[in-house]
C-alpha cells in the first residue's frame, strides 16, 4: 500500500516558521512556531541596548549574582501560580522590587547582593526598547526580558555561549570563546557592523539602539528584509492554514512577550480578544506560553 500525504507541516524556531507562513502561505497546511523571533532587528537592538549597561563600568551581573537574584525571586514569587515548586508560571504577577537584593550603599561587596550599576543593568533588560523611528510593519518597541521573573541570562543553552558572558572582559572576546563571550554582545555588534553599516570598526557600544541618527534608514531597510512582524496571514488562513506559537517564559535570548504582543495582534486584526492564558487556542491560532 501506497501511503497518501495528506497534509504538509512544518515546526522550526527563530523567524524561520513564521518566515513561511507570511511568505510562503501555499507551501504549508500547519506550521509550529517555537520561540519565533517575529523582530530580529529590534532584538538585536534591544540585546545592543542591554549589552551597554551590562558593560558599563561596574554593571556586570556575574553567574553567581544571578543565582542569588533567582533565589530572591523564587523565594517572593513561586507560590503565586498556586504551586510552590521552584518555577515561576505567570511572570506577570510577580512584581519584584530590586531594592530588596540590593547591595549596601549601592556598591558592589559581593555575589549576594546587586550594586546600583547591576541594578541598573537588570532593570534595562527588563524594561522595554522604544526607538524614534519605525521599523517594519509600524512597530517602534521590543518587549522586555522576564529579567526579574525568572529569566537566566547565566546558563548556556540552545547557543554555546551564555546570553551575558562569563565575565565583563570574556563577553567581548571576538572571535567568541564557548562557555564565555556574551551573545547578546556578539550578536548586536556584528548586526550592527555587517547587516547593517558594513563597518567592522563600529561597536555597540558607542551606538544608541533607540536613536541611531544617520543610520536610521538603513536600519529600516534592514528591518524590511528580516524581520517577520506582518500580521497579515490572509493567505495562509483562507486557504485553512493553521498556526500553533510556542515559547518559554524565561528564555533568555527572544523575550515571551514578543510572541504574546505578535499573537495579540494577530487576534486583533482578525477580530478576536487577547490573549489570557497560559494555553490560548482559537479556530486558526494557537499559542502555548511553558512553565521554564
């Protein structure tokens, strides 16, 4: 017997999937998407963004900070979900107040509290870019990181390097050294260097990721190339195309709420409420926010 195929389906990470989807709409009957990276302009600017603060003199937040900040976390937060086992299932109502890990005085004196400058430097990463311009499809923000939420920016993962780096002086190594350059440093500095101004002697960290002046345009030209943030799926949905998001709520490298801000105006355009829950599945749409 012959095996007949019936549908033709797709799962990839990054904006690869939802690359397909807005580009592609015949190819696929149903595409997962897990940790789309719909922005990957405003990622590398909002990594470029964090990579300042955490470079600057005295902002470095080591691996053992990190834990000790986790733990604080934990410790407040755990139990909001109705579970206390370790893990922080909704980010959003856990409201951590930095000052309750902060060092004495604001100075660093040791791996058990955060300094004025690592405060600084966790409150950027979670907080949100907006830029003064536009990039593809209207968007002029990129979300924030669960920085205070359970995000680890300490642990390598899915990339041979850790999202912050080893130390202050390894994150910037070029060419990169596994277990120790930053990769939110690498990444937005070649990003910066050679997608966009094809000028290996600029550094991220001399450049403004909310206003960058004369390089405005290209950014943009950039951004219409790469990014996937178009919500216009009509092709894809008219022909009975469906789309399942997933996405861990601490990844440390494409923020879940990038993917929670692209499924709500996805929703919003084809007329449906945001998105509420953990688990939101509609007629066309699915999205699965994990427990990380």
């Amino acid at each position: 017997n012959r095996l007949i195929q019936k549908n033709t389906l797709r799962r990839g990470c990054s904006n690869f999937s939802l690359i397909a989807a807005q580009r592609f709409p015949t190819d696929y009957d149903g595409i997962i998407s897990t940790f789309p990276a719909s922005g990957i302009t405003g990622l590398w600017l909002q990594m470029g963004r964090i990579s300042k603060a955490l470079l600057a003199p005295g902002g470095f937040v080591n691996a053992a900070k990190g834990a000790a900040l986790q733990a604080a976390v934990i410790k407040q937060c755990d139990a909001l979900d109705g579970v206390a086992d370790g893990v922080i299932a909704n980010p959003s109502a856990c409201i951590f107040d930095p000052q309750t890990i902060r060092c004495p005085s604001g100075a660093d004196t040791g791996d058990t509290c955060l300094s004025d400058a690592q405060i600084n430097t966790m409150t950027v990463a979670g907080t949100p870019l907006v830029t003064n311009f536009d990039l593809a499809n209207g968007i002029r923000s990129f979300p924030q990181y669960n920085a205070f939420a359970g995000a680890d920016f300490w642990t390598a993962d899915y990339y041979p390097e850790t999202a912050w780096g080893a130390s202050a002086a390894d994150a910037v190594v070029e060419p990169g050294v596994i277990g120790k350059t930053s990769f939110y440093y690498s990444f937005s500095n070649d990003m910066l260097r050679f997608a966009v101004a094809r000028d290996p002697g600029l550094s991220i960290l001399n450049f403004n990721p909310a206003d960058p002046g004369s390089l405005t345009a290209r950014i943009q030209a950039v951004s219409a190339l790469m990014d996937s943030t178009t919500t216009d799926l009509t092709q894809f949905q008219s022909r009975g195309g469906k789309l399942i998001f997933q996405h861990g709520q601490a990844d440390q490298y494409i923020p879940a709420q990038l993917t929670i801000d692209y499924y709500n105006r996805l929703l919003s355009r084809f007329g449906q409420g945001p998105l509420r829950n953990a688990l939101e599945i509609t007629s066309r749409y699915a999205a699965f926010l994990e427990r990380m």
